[in-house]
DNA sequence: GCTTGTCCTAGAGTGCACTCTAGCAGCTAA
DNA sequence: TTAGCTGCTAGAGTGCACTCTAGGACAAGC
C-alpha cells in the first residue's frame, strides 16, 4: 500500500513514512496485518506540500500548516497569514531569479563575444 | 584584512576562509605577518558566487566555474556553457515559482471567502 | 607587561531533509 | 515450501554547506 501510494506521490517509501513521522501527513488507517492503507485524496496535499517544498518554506513551517489544517476551521486566519507570508517570499524569490536570469544573459553574450574574438585572433595569428 | 573583507563581502570570516579552501575564490597573497592581504576587486566575483548560490547552483559546480575562470580565455566555451545550463535552470524555477504564487494567491482568496463565511455563521448563531 | 582584538591552522560540530540498514513478518506464485 | 516481494519498526548514516572550537601568534593601547 505505501509503495503504491509513495510511487503515485512520487516520493519514495522512506520519505513517506518519515513526514508522517514527523506530521506533514496524518497516520492513515491501518489494515488486518498493520499496513498503511492510503485514500488517493491524499495526493493533492502531497502535491501542494511538494510545491511549498520546492518554493523554499521550511519543514518545521510545512509541520506546523499540516498540524492547522488538521485543527480544521478555527484555524483558516492563520492559515491564511502563513499562505501570505510565504506568497511575500515567493515574490521576493521571483525579483531575485529575474535579476540573476538577466545577468546570466548579458554574461553569455559576454562570453559569446569573447570567443568570436579569440577565434578571429587565432586566425590572424595563423595568417600571421 | 579577512574580517573587513568579509564583512564588506557579507559572509563570515568562517565562510570565506571556507571558501578559499574548496577552492571558490582564489587564495590572496600574504602579509609579512601570514595574514590574507584581499583587493577589493575580489568582491565582484563573491557577489557574483551569491548570485549563482542563491539561485541554486551546485557547491561542486561553482568550484568547477571557479577554476575555470583561472584557467583564462582557453575556458571561455566551457563557462559559457555552464552560464547556459544554469539559465536554462533559473527559466524553469522562474516558471514553477510563477505557479505556485499564482496558487497562493487563489488559495489567500479562499481562505479569506472561508474566514468571511465563518463570521457571517457565528452572527447567525449569536442571533439565532 | 598585560589585556584586547584580530589573525592563523586543523579538524570537529551543526542543521536540514532525507535515506538507508537491520531484523523481522505476511502474502503469493512456482 | 521456499524464494521473492512488500510491509513493519527503531535507529543509524548521508550529503550539503557551512559554522565553530581549540590552541596558538602577533600588534596596539593602557
């Protein structure tokens, strides 16, 4: 069962057992022999937690949003604040990746020029 | 001399001494005393490090990029191509980034239609 | 001449986020 | 009935990128 789903989620087995360890996803129901029994409805979370993953928000902050969500409505406000906050950050990381993309292009039309010079030199000296 | 670099630099003396010795940035020349003597034109090339680093790329691959730089005009092509894959890089991140602040935003939406809804059933119940 | 501050080296320690091992149990196909 | 696959737990190990400690030297100011 956890290999399927961990397979589906696109994490691997010890990677799921280790954020239910640690509270990203909840304990699922378990069957006769002790097995983790998944619902596919999981996957969208695992999906949303990758994405917070992927766009920098810390694990102990990912621990603490999987714990609200569990708390249900009373905690929509905080919810939402930690969504804000991360939102600021994302905009940040965003102004800081074009800044650098940017630069990145300037410095390989840099390095084009570069080489075109050192070709056209080389075949001076050849001719030389 | 480390510690004003450093500081002008914004790393640690920690992280530059770090750095030196992996290999990031070039070893400087000594005083009579063996302390580290820096030219501030140094600075460029560690805020360029922090631009790569902070975009994700590799400790391994800004060693390689340094020693290439080192190495002179016979390594223009290869640094190049590194500047390429790296954009390449950055345009993916720049794109996945730009989903998931699209995703924060529609889900900053809802949870401020939930937090409303919520109020809105707590009045009725207090009037009801 | 002693304190304070900065520097030096080698190497140990940290924090994050996994990733794997050891040792064992249950199911299924040959 | 035994080999192979998958599952279970607790806990150890990994890789990255720093970050700090220990132990010592020198230079300036009180």
């Amino acid at each position: 069962m956890i290999g399927e789903f961990a397979r589906a989620a696109g994490l691997s087995t010890y990677t799921v057992r280790f954020y239910e360890k640690i509270g990203l996803i909840p304990a699922p129901p378990r069957d006769s022999g002790g097995r983790r029994v998944y619902s596919k409805d999981s996957l969208g979370w695992i999906h949303f937690l990758k994405q917070l993953n992927a766009t920098g928000m810390k694990q102990a902050d990912r621990v603490h949003y999987a714990a609200l969500r569990l708390r249900g409505e009373e905690t929509y406000r905080e919810r939402r604040q930690m969504l804000e906050a991360h939102y600021d950050k994302i905009r940040a990381d965003l102004a800081a990746l074009q800044k650098t993309s940017d630069l990145m292009q300037r410095k390989i039309s840099l390095y084009q020029r570069l080489e075109a010079e050192l070709a056209t030199s080389e075949k001076d000296t050849n001719n030389g």
